[in-house]
C-alpha cells in the first residue's frame, strides 16, 4: 500500500564534470589517491518516491543493462533502511538521462539524490555528514553530490573542501561509448605518481587529467571526440570518460558548435553551477 508524503515529486540528480584529475598515490588497499575539483551542471536524472507500508525496495522504471543487484540506487536505499532501522519500503522511479560509464556521475548522483531524499521521506533524521558516510559506501563521488557544492577533492575523492567557481556554460559531447572506470584504473601505464598541487594551481590553469591518455589511448571514439571538440576550444576529458567537454563564455556560443555536431553523437549544452539543485530541494540551506 502505498501513501504521498511532503517528499512528493521529481527529485534532481544533476550531472557533475570533473574539471582536473590528478592521481598522487594508491593506498595500500590498492585504491588510488586523487586530486580533483568537482562542479555540477544543471542537467540530470530525476528520481520520484513512493513511500510503501511494506519494508520492500522497488524498482518503479526499468533500467536497461543493470541488474538489480547493481542498481544503485536499490542498493542506497537498503543501505538507508538497514541503518536507520526503517520498516518502511520504497517504489524509486528513475527517470534516467545521463549516459552510464560517461564521467558525468550518473550513478553516484542517483544513489545521493535516494539517499537525501529517503531520509525526508522515513524521517531517518540523518544529518548532511552521516548520508555522506553512508554514500561512501556506494562510491567514492556519492559525498559530493550529497553535500551538493563545488568542490575541491582529496583522498579517494571523499575529502572536500567547497571551492568557489565561475560558472561558464559547457558543451558536452557524449561519443556514444561507455568507459569502464576499473579498466582504466587497472591499466599498467596509468600515471599514478603526479605531483601535487593546490587549489591555486589550478585557478592558474591546472587542469590536465591524468586518465585521458588511457582513455584516448583504449577507446578511439573518444579520442575523436577530443580532436573535434578541440577544435573550438580547449576539450577535456571528466573523470574517466566517457564524455569530454568545453566550456564557454555564452549559451550561444556553447550551442553553435553543438549545431556542428558530428552525425551518431550526441551533447548537451548546460550551465555549470557551484549549488546543486539536490540541496536547494532538500532545503539543507
């Protein structure tokens, strides 16, 4: 049986790109150290909630190519329920537009958004840092879409210190390709030794990304897509890819090349923001 509740409605799960990404070291477990800064786009998936009197999980929109037991987004509410001691259950439809394996944080935005949003909606009355923990459980990006501010990042991507970023618009290219994030961290000629550097560095003009020679190197439609892209403005790859991006000064700007658009791929022209819209709809102030 199911009930509305103050959490009703289309909850946001915005995009992020990383702008620079520096791997400094790997920890003994084997993950690597990062340098990062994050910032959000204002374009995303949408999730919806319906609260259920039974303790179940549900998927409410099929989700092509993830089994359940990889859905994110089930696996963030069950993480929720079992540490709140929640007896409720949940029916989550995903509306889902971001590519998967794209470096636009996809997944770990959706797991965030549930996060948030499932604590309103049973009341589990977890603080901003207690969903951030439970997010890194689920991945190394979930904290910083659940704090929801730009970002500069250390550690395996969990320490945060907010950062204060212009706010350009940018184009992004998706090749149509998906990038396998392990893969390219398993790689043996990944860099993983780069020095590092400061938030200044980088306001400099720091921004290299230390996996786009793997990516470029593995994935051919990718590297098509930096060469093209490149032609109009400077092109970087986010995270580990798929996607690759420029930023520019006006909207107009960021759509005349999107007009120019090679045939079979696709993009996006959004605004990058330093709030994301998750925390203006959770109310966190």
């Amino acid at each position: 049986m199911a009930n509305q509740s103050p959490s009703a409605g289309w909850w946001p799960a915005p995009a992020k790109l990383n702008l620079m990404l520096r791997i400094v070291g790997r920890r003994r477990d084997g993950y690597h150290l990062l340098q990062t800064v994050f910032q959000f786009l204002d374009y995303g998936d949408r999730l919806r909630f319906e609260a259920l009197q039974d303790p179940v999980v549900r998927r409410g929109s099929d989700l092509p190519g993830v089994r359940p037991k990889d859905d994110l987004c089930l696996r963030a509410a069950r993480l929720l329920q079992r540490y709140s001691d929640i007896r409720q259950g949940v029916r989550i439809t995903l509306e889902k537009r971001l590519p998967i394996g794209g470096g636009l944080g996809g997944g770990s935005s959706d797991a965030a958004t549930v996060l948030v949003a499932l604590n309103q909606l049973w009341k589990s009355g977890l603080e901003v840092r207690q969903l951030a923990e439970l997010g890194l459980q689920l991945g190394a990006d979930v904290p910083v879409f659940v704090h929801g501010y730009a970002a500069w990042a250390e550690g395996v991507g969990e320490r945060l210190i907010p950062v204060t970023l212009r706010e350009p618009w940018y184009l992004v290219v998706m090749p149509g390709c998906s990038v396998s994030t392990a893969e390219v961290f398993a790689a043996p000629d990944l860099t993983r030794d780069s020095p590092r550097i400061t938030i200044r560095d980088f306001l400099a003009g720091e921004d290299s990304n230390d996996c786009e020679a793997i990516v470029r190197g593995r994935y051919p439609q990718v590297a098509r897509a930096l060469d093209w892209l490149g032609q109009y403005a400077p092109a970087r790859l986010t995270g580990t890819g798929a996607c690759v991006f420029a930023e520019f000064d006006r909207e107009s700007e960021a759509n005349w090349v999107a007009e120019r658009l090679p045939e079979g791929w696709k993009a996006i022209v959004a605004r990058g923001i330093n709030r994301s819209p998750l925390r203006q709809r959770a109310a966190f102030g």
